[in-house]
C-alpha cells in the first residue's frame, strides 16, 4: 500500500525557533488575558456549579497572568 500523503507532524502547533524570551512571554500573557476574558464573560452567563467551576478558573488564569508577567518584568524591566 503507497500513502499519498507523508506522516503527520507528532504536534499541532510549534513555537517558531529563535522567538526571543519577550516575545514569547508577551504572546502568552496577550493570550492569558483573552482567555480570562472568555471565562469571565462565562462565569456570568451560568449558574450553579458550573459557574462556580468557571470562576475556578478565572483565579487560576489571574495567578498564572501574575506569574508571566513577573517574569517579563523580570526579564525586561519596564522603562
């Protein structure tokens, strides 16, 4: 049997190589926020358990967004 097509890749995504440490941790902090944001926005919409759930994470995004941004002040003190 001949595959037309080649294996797929092990990962859906990759980081391109050489993205310097700012860059990363300002990507990830953009999309920390966003996804705060969606989960916030959530939160409000349901009740019960399920947005007891949601809030959870809520405070683990905002502990995370604290740690990534620490650590890009840290890297690269602000101005």
């Amino acid at each position: 049997m001949i595959k037309d097509t080649p294996n797929p890749p092990d990962k859906l995504f990759t980081v391109r190589p050489n993205l310097g440490t700012e860059t990363l941790l300002v990507n990830a902090s953009q999309d920390l926020s966003s996804i705060t944001d969606i989960a916030t926005h959530l939160a409000f919409e349901i009740d019960g358990a399920q947005r007891n759930v949601a809030l959870g994470i809520c405070r683990m995004l905002e502990g995370v967004q604290l740690l990534v941004d620490k650590a890009l002040d840290d890297a690269h003190p602000p101005a």
